[in-house]
C-alpha cells in the first residue's frame, strides 16, 4: 500500500458523499451507503466528521415506512454563498444561492441611460448589495460572484467587445475598477448566452449532451458552442456572436465592427420581426409602457409578433397557410399574409443563419432560447426544424429550451457553485 493512500480515499469518499448530497438534497446513512458503495461503519465515521467540520448537518427523519424514521443529513447551506449578475441595457438582475444551489433571493436594479457617480462598479454593488440584504446576509459573505454580459472580455486586452450598446463597460480600467469595489469577493465575467449554455446543460434540455449549439434571441441574437463538453469562447472571446453573419435574403453589411450588427441580426433579429409583420400585413402593436399602449421594448415587441402568430397557428380550424414558406426565400410576402404566414417567414429566416452553424460545427442538438424564440413556442420550433432538412448537411434536433426564469443567471450560480463547492468540499485539511 502506497504512504497516504487511506487519507487520499478517505478525502474521495468524503467528496463523494457531498457530491451526492448536492444532488439528492437530504439523505439517511443507509440510502447514502447504498449510492457510494461504502460500508455502515464507513459512512457513520465519514458523515460524523463532515458534521464536525460544520458542511453537514440533520435534515430530520425519513418518513412513510413502520417504525422509527432514519435520521437524515443535509448540506448546510450556509457554509457558502454566491450571486450572479445579468447585464442588460436599462438593468442588472442579481441573485444569491447557497451551497446547495437554492436561491435565496433576487434583486433588480434599474440601470439609466448613462452611469451615473461611481459608474458600473457603484451598480454592480448596488445590485449586490440589494440581493444581499434580501437573502439576509453581507455582500463581503459571499464567496464568489459571476457576472454576464452581452459580448466578451478580450482576454488579451481586457476589454468588453461585440457589445456597443453596453453604455459605461468599456473603460480598459474597467475590470480592476470592480475588483477594487468588490474585494475581497472574487469576481469572473463570462458572455450571457454561454451562460444560458451552462444553466441548460446542467439543469434542462441539454443534460447529457457533450456537443450542442444555443441560440438566443433577445436584444440579440447570439449562439454557445459547446463542444467536446467544452464551451468554445474563440481567440478574443467572440465565438457565437452569430448575429454577424452573412446570410441570404439580406444585404451584404459593412462595416460590422462599426454598426454592432450583421446580416443574421438584420434578417431574424428581433428588430427584423416588426418589418416583416408589416410586410405581410400583421398589425404591429406600438410600442409603450409595459401593460399600457403596448409592449416596452423591440424584444418585447418581437415575442409579441411570435406568440400571437404561434397562437394563430395552433387554432383549430386555422389555415397553415401553405406556400408561404416558400415565398419567403426571395423575399415575396404579399400573397399570403397574416400571423400565420409570419411565423412560417420567420422561421425561414432561422433556419438559413442555424443552417450555417450546422455546416461548421456538426452539432448533436440545438436549444433555442430568449425571450423572442420562446414566444415563438413548439410552432416555431417544428416549422423550424422542417426549414432546416431543406438547408443543413445534417439533421440535429431541435430543442426549446427548459430553464425558466432567468437562464443567464441561473447559469452565472452554477459556474460560481463549481468553484466554490471544490473549495469549501476540499476535506484533505480536516
């Protein structure tokens, strides 16, 4: 036997059973021995010195069977906090789970124009400390924190591209700025969508899945790329900024750098939806107050087109309109028109970008998500993907996606959950 061998097993099974913990929450010693493996002597020694160590503690008794309930063990969430942030024009939402995953609490802070005092570090603390407070603890508790943003931090400059429209984030003293405001918390940016990538391959339509694509349509389209079980940022960080595609059935764009879009976003982005509907005749709400004359946003607007058009399409009795698929190739719309006609044209125009991501990449799945595609619901999803065997070399499924809430943040928790709990689940020490 090798000098060491019995504490090196010893720290594994420890590790082992926290693991099994996070994921099954609450477990008796006999259910935890039957899922390690490990014997009853074993697992009681193992789970009384996690106790001592303060990670575990008791979560009751079983119940539902004749006598005594097992006594059962937990994570104690309090042994770590984290929070994500999601960056948006106009807002930061913040959130704050513990160790186990469970979200404490949430915080919007709403975002002008132009930072004010203090710029983007004084609102990125402003968000923090307000999803703090709401979860009952400090912000200098919390043991890390990820933050999402449309675009990427150039990892050789340290700057924020593809992401113009991010009033106040692109200072190239930006990122010491927040690690001064926010010490001693360890802070890590990430894009959002890959975000989003994360939240779905952890928790929803892309569990088990080690090569697959994300689409996202929002403010903006935007694409992960997860492969090999990896997720692929490129050399400046810009890898699925797709909206900067050049595609058929839209002008060529110059000057892509300059504008901050690209033929993909101009021919299916959520500013494209309004022009088309008017195109094929579908009255278009105007914009407004949320709730009053009309939708408060362009991707608001846009997931306004697609779910009155999805819901068209799904009424019983309703024409699918044949043909009108068609017709949108080369731009033609005015002999079928109607929300109908607007869902087959958009979802034409889906399918050429994703058509060129499947080319390259080759992908098993494609999850699309946002606020604008999850309006567009299985409709879109099925009209889509029929669009798709036409274009694309091969033939991947296609996937809404299933995290709800906020899916940027939800995956901003999980990235700082992975690192925290290999700190805090590190029992060599003990």
């Amino acid at each position: 036997m090798v000098a060491g061998t019995p504490r090196v097993l010893r720290v594994m099974n420890e590790r082992a059973a926290l693991d099994l913990l996070t994921e099954h929450g609450a477990l008796s010693r006999a259910r935890l021995g039957a899922l390690t493996g490990l014997s009853k002597p074993t697992v009681s020694q193992l789970l009384a010195r996690l106790e001592a160590a303060g990670l575990v503690g008791s979560a009751g008794t079983s119940e539902g069977r004749p006598g005594p309930g097992a006594r059962l063990y937990a994570l104690r969430g309090e042994v770590a906090y984290v929070a994500a942030l999601d960056v948006r024009p106009g807002r930061i939402r913040a959130a704050v789970a513990d160790v186990t995953g469970a979200v404490l609490a949430t915080h919007t802070l709403t975002t002008p124009a132009r930072p004010g005092p203090g710029g983007v570090p004084a609102q990125l603390t402003a968000a923090l400390d307000g999803a703090a407070r709401a979860a009952g603890i400090e912000r200098h508790s919390l043991r890390r924190v990820v933050v999402g943003t449309p675009g990427a931090f150039d990892p050789r400059t340290g700057r924020l591209r593809y992401a113009g429209h991010l009033a106040g984030w692109h200072s190239p003293g930006l990122l010491a700025e927040v690690a001064a405001a926010l010490h001693p918390v360890p802070v890590e940016y990430e894009n959002d969508v890959n975000l989003a990538a994360v939240a779905e391959r952890r928790l929803g339509a892309a569990r088990g899945h080690e090569d697959f694509v994300l689409l996202w349509n929002g403010t903006g389209l935007g694409a992960a790329l997860v492969i090999g079980g990896r997720l692929h940022r490129g050399w400046t960080g810009g890898a699925g900024e797709i909206g900067f595609l050049s595609v058929a059935g839209t002008p060529l764009v110059r000057g892509v750098a300059r504008t901050g879009s690209g033929g993909f976003q101009e021919l299916a982005g959520a500013q494209a939806l309004p022009r088309l509907a008017r195109e094929l005749r579908v009255p278009v709400p105007k914009a407004g107050p949320q709730g009053a004359a009309g939708p408060a946003d362009g991707e608001a607007l846009a997931a306004a087109l697609l779910r009155t058009a999805a819901e068209a399409y799904t009424r019983p009795g309703e024409d699918p309109v044949p043909g009108a698929a068609e017709l949108a190739h080369d731009g033609t719309f005015s002999l079928h028109a109607g929300p109908v006609a607007l869902l087959r044209a958009y979802a034409v125009r889906l399918a050429t970008g994703i058509a060129s991501l499947v080319a390259v990449l080759d992908p098993a799945v494609i999850v699309l998500t946002g606020r604008v595609l999850a309006a567009g619901g299985e409709p879109l999803l099925r009209l889509t993907e029929a669009e798709l065997a036409e274009l694309a070399p091969s033939r991947p499924r296609l996937l809404a996606g299933e995290v709800t809430g906020d899916p940027v943040v939800r995956g901003g928790l999980e990235v700082a959950l992975t690192t925290v709990r290999d700190e805090v689940f590190d029992t060599a020490a003990l």
